[in-house]
C-alpha cells in the first residue's frame, strides 16, 4: 500500500475498483452511445421550462448558477436551479417524488443512498434510450470518457439511472502548521490517530484534536472507513445487520469516542457543514471527509487555512486501509413532463467543458479527459492525488452505508448509536441497539 501508483495506474484502478454494478451479482454492463447524424440541434426543447432539484456543494452554489444563463442561451430552454442542505434537500426530493412527482424534472441522486428506493419505487427515468438516441445527444458528449467506476455507480439492476458528476473517497485533513508546531507525523494507523488527536486537543482553549460529523445520520458514512478498516461490515452474507462484531464495536469506540473526548464542543448533532467551519477557521487539528472538501478548504474567501492544508489517506486498521467509494449522479425524474429536455440540461452540465471548468475549481472529476488534463493534475495538491490514488484500489464501492432499500431508517438506526457514544455511552450497547432496531426496520428476526 506504500508503493505509489502512477497516473496510468490510476485510471487502470478506477476501471478496475468500480467494475461493479450497485447490487451483488449484476455484471458490469457498458452503455454506448449513438453515431452523430449531421449537426446537432441544440434548440430542440426551445421553450421549454424545467426544474431541478439539488444538494448543497461548491458544484451547485458556486459553478454552475453563474454558467445557467450561457445554457439557457444555447437551447432556449429555462432552468429552476434548487440548493437545500443535504438533510433538507432528501426530505424534499423524497416527498415531492412520492406525492407530486411531476413537478421534478431532474435531481441530483447518490446511488449508495437513494438508489434501491428509488428505483423500486420507479422514480428514476432510465437515460440509456437517450445516449443511444443521435437527435438527443450530442456527439461531444462523448460517454465513453467517464470513468467505469462511475458509470457502474449509477447503475442498477443494469439499468442506468443517471451521468456520473463525479467519484468521491474519504480523506485525512491537517494544518501543516500545527503539525509543524507540534512536531507530529501524519498518522497512518488507527492507533496512530487516537494518539494524535490527544496530542492536539486543548482543553483550556478548546483546539480540538479531531472533527467529523456527529450528526448521526450524515456520520454514518465518515464511520465507514474505520468499520471497514477494523474489518467490520454493515450487513452479512445473508443481508442481514452486522453490528454487534467485535470490529464494528471497536470501529464505533474509536470514532465516537475519539469525537467524545478531542472534538469540539457540541460536536454531537454537528453536520459536515458545521465541521468544514471549524476546521478551515483552524479550531481542530484533524478532519476526515469526503474528498471533495478540497475545494472549500483551499478556498482564501472561506478558509484561514488556504494553502496549508495537509492532504492524507483516511488511518488504516487491522484489515488495512478502506475507504468508501461513492458518486453523485444527474437524474431525470420518471414522471417528468420535460424529460428530453433535462437530458440536455444534464448533458450540457456533465459535457467535457462543463467537467472541465468543474476540474479548475479543485472539484473532482468523473470524467478521464478532465482528470487527465494539466488544469486539473496542476490545480489539485500532490499530497490529494496521492491520497486518492491509495486509496482508490481496496476502496468499498457504494458502501456510505447498508445497500438496503430502507437507507434513512437503518441510518438513522446508526447513527443513533454513533450520537450515544460521542455523548460517552458504551459502544457495545449502542450497537446492540442498532442492530436490533435495524433488524425491525429490515423486518427480519
């Protein structure tokens, strides 16, 4: 795990770690795209008004409500952009699909999330007609250029429910500084971290040694890491609940206890959002997260700690080094009226210039172009490609959580566990309970 890999290795990596399709046993299935017939028409759809629905991210606030009026010139058609915070914005999505599904034209889905709910309940469009179809698709589009692992992320029962945006792993966070000041190493194993987080944390002024989320549903997906690492697993081979193990209880003592003891005050109830402010205004001296955050934390306008912030591979366990692998995808709302017209919309929003633009604001990319291109290997910290590229081959594709239909239950089932022990209960209580309660939830004895 030590040897580097190279960038060619990389890409060969991420075909290889997401060959996988979103429930066990369904072969990997590749979707082509039709040849061009003659020029394209962009002004098909002119006219026509959509909706659509998406989570908070520096893509959704930031790049792509200043690019809207250059699509709404190109095709004529008008876009009704929405950014709720994540709590907010599934809430939203699932009652709008559920009781008013036509008034969603298009939203953004996580698969590890939304994606057996979704599709049993039939609320995704399948996009594959639409790559196939040359009066619908631009030759540009170029679908072959996204990365499998992606791809294959947005597709279930070989059906595919969306276009990637892009790939997303768990990553170690650190002011260089503090380290510096404090002469630390960058902790590698599990027991490395705990130690260092009490190395860090201040009592009298309140520095925390580590922050992650401690709002119990969103930290669900910052346990995985240290569930997998431990050798723990959501559910067993019968699909069946899986939290009682020694490696889950142990998974469990060390993240919520780690937060119970180094994290910042009221960190129990706290989002990923929250977390992000007291990190980047230099209040903690370790954050583990999403990958994604490097566009926040490199961010001078928002962050005091642009341009010196350390880059690592979340600690390994036992059972090695195991992040998650997870993707945010573009869908189209089964009930929409528009739908051909939201498949521009998406296309436009995942085409190669949009990716590219998404790649110069130090935001991963799905697509190989982009993370291939000088803009994005030059913007992004070589400690960050190196973290990704680590971590990418024994990563756990699609498993933020249990890959059941009922996600926000047996989340909120765990979550409630994780929340007992950051406020100092005993974590193998708390996984009993969760075990029993997700075992209610999935009906199962």
């Amino acid at each position: 795990m030590g040897k580097e890999v190279t960038r060619r290795g990389f890409l060969k990596g991420m075909a290889a770690a997401g060959a996988v399709a979103l429930t066990a046993g369904v072969a990997p299935k590749a979707f082509g795209q039709a040849p061009a017939k003659g020029g394209f028409n962009w002004k098909k759809f002119a006219g026509a008004k959509i909706r659509f629905m998406n989570n908070t991210h520096d893509w959704s606030t930031e790049l792509i409500p200043k690019a809207l009026p250059e699509f709404e010139k190109l095709t004529g058609i008008k876009v009704q952009w929405e950014v709720l915070a994540e709590n907010q914005f599934r809430q939203k999505l699932t009652l709008e699909l559920s009781s008013n599904p036509d008034s969603v034209d298009g939203f953004m889905s996580l698969p590890s999330w939304d994606g057996m709910a979704f599709y049993q309940s039939g609320w995704y469009e399948p996009v594959e007609k639409f790559l196939k179809s040359p009066d619908l698709t631009s030759p540009d589009f170029d679908f072959k250029d996204f990365f499998p692992s992606c791809t294959q992320i947005a597709t279930i029962k070989n059906t595919l429910v969306g276009v990637p945006l892009y790939p997303e792993v768990q990553m170690l966070y650190y002011p260089k500084e503090k380290f510096q000041e404090k002469k630390l190493k960058v902790p590698e194993t599990f027991e490395e971290f705990a130690a260092t987080a009490e190395k860090l944390y201040d009592k009298n002024t309140k520095y925390a040694g580590y922050v992650s989320r401690g709002d119990g549903i969103q930290a669900v997906y910052t346990l995985a890491p240290f569930v997998f690492g431990m050798g723990g697993r959501w559910l067993d081979e019968n699909g069946r609940p899986d939290l009682t193990s020694d490696a889950f209880v142990k998974a469990l003592e060390l993240y919520s206890g780690t937060l119970h003891k180094y994290g910042p005050p009221g960190i129990a109830g706290q989002t990923w959002a929250q977390n992000q402010v007291v990190f980047m205004q230099g209040n903690a001296g370790m954050n583990t997260d999403s990958s994604n955050f490097i566009s926040t934390y490199e961010d001078p306008k928002r962050s005091k700690l642009a341009g010196k912030v350390g880059y690592a591979p979340v600690p390994r366990g036992p059972a090695g080094l195991r992040s998650s692998l997870i993707a945010w995808c573009l869908s189209i709302g089964s009930r929409s009226k528009n739908k051909e017209a939201t498949w521009m919309f998406i296309q436009w929003l995942a085409s190669k210039e949009m990716v590219l633009r998404q790649a110069k604001m130090k935001l991963p990319v799905g697509r190989e172009s982009a993370w291939k291109s000088p803009e994005f290997q030059s913007s992004m910290s070589k400690e960050w490609l190196d973290a990704f590229t680590k971590e990418l081959p024994t990563a756990a594709v699609n498993q933020a959580n249990p890959l059941v239909v009922q996600v926000p239950e047996t989340r909120d089932a765990i979550g409630k566990a994780i929340v007992s022990v950051i406020q100092g209960g005993n974590a193998k209580e708390a996984a009993m309970k969760a075990q029993q309660d997700c075992l209610k939830i999935l009906k199962m004895t």
